[in-house]
C-alpha cells in the first residue's frame, strides 16, 4: 500500500511541475504579444500626433493665405469655419450606416403594385382577419389567441412546450 501512496505523491508532483511550466510558457508568450502590441500602439498613437500637427500647420497655412487679401479676422474665421465643416463630415463618415433592406413579404398594409421580379401578376390579397375556427378535422379546438408581439417577449423567460 505504502507504494501506491509513493506513486500517487508522483502523480501530483508530476502534474503541478506540467502546471508550473505551462503558466511559465503562456506567461512568456502573453508577455511578447503585449511587448508587440505596445509598440504598435506607440507607433499609431506617434503618428497621430504628427497628423495633429501638420494639421494644425495646415490650417495656419491656410489663414495666412486668407489673410493676405483679408483682414486678420476674417481670414481667422474662416479657417475656422472650414475647419468645422471638415470635422462635421468626418463624424458623419465614421457613423455607420445602417440600410435597411426592402421587405420580401408583406404581412400588412398595402402590396406593392408588382412583385420584386417585375414580371406576372401581383401579389393575391391578404385576408383581413384571422381565419375562423371551423369544426373541420385537423382545425385546432379552442379559442384563437394571437401570436405575441415581439415587444411583450422576455428573452430571460425560459420557454417550455406543454
């Protein structure tokens, strides 16, 4: 007995030295990787600030040469209002534009004229009401409820089929 109580202490041994080395390995290949992605984010955060920079000479550029035929002021403010213009496109550029696609099918309200494809007939009318329980066989027996809105649906709600 004592044996296996040597090769069990072996065992956990062995697997805290394979855990040790594997924390050691990932802790080295975790450290390279922000060592690479930090200095990629110097470099974007140094280029950055150059752009600012010329930037800014740019527009200095820019009312100098406006104020050469203009007042002070005057060329000062209208940089000023170039540079505001600019930076209002260029937000208007970075939202994303979100299309939303036509509808395929048209569950209410008024078809179109023609199908999607252009050719044929148009679509059938829709029947304006929900269809009457009947006593035909295979028709469900009870009342009708309407299918829920998708406002009224907790997705934390957990859904069970009776």
């Amino acid at each position: 007995m004592e044996r296996l109580d040597h090769l069990e202490h072996l065992d956990k041994h062995l697997v805290d030295e394979l855990a040790q080395v594997a924390r050691e390995t990932i802790r080295d290949e975790l450290r390279e990787q922000t060592r690479r992605q930090r200095r990629t984010a110097m470099l974007y955060a140094a280029s950055g600030t150059v752009a600012l920079y010329a930037g800014a000479a740019l527009a200095l550029a820019l009312g100098l040469a406006l104020a050469v035929a203009l007042p002070d002021w005057a060329a000062a403010l209208i940089t000023a209002a170039i540079l505001g213009v600019v930076a209002y496109v260029l937000r208007g550029a970075a939202r994303p534009k979100h299309a939303v696609p036509a509808p395929e099918h048209v569950v209410g309200g008024t078809p179109p004229v023609a199908p999607p494809s252009g050719l044929g007939m148009p679509y059938p009318p829709m029947p304006s009401g929900a269809p009457a329980a009947s006593g035909a066989p295979g028709a469900p027996a009870g009342p009708e409820t309407p299918p829920p809105h998708p406002d009224d649906i907790d997705p934390e709600r957990p859904h069970h089929r009776a």
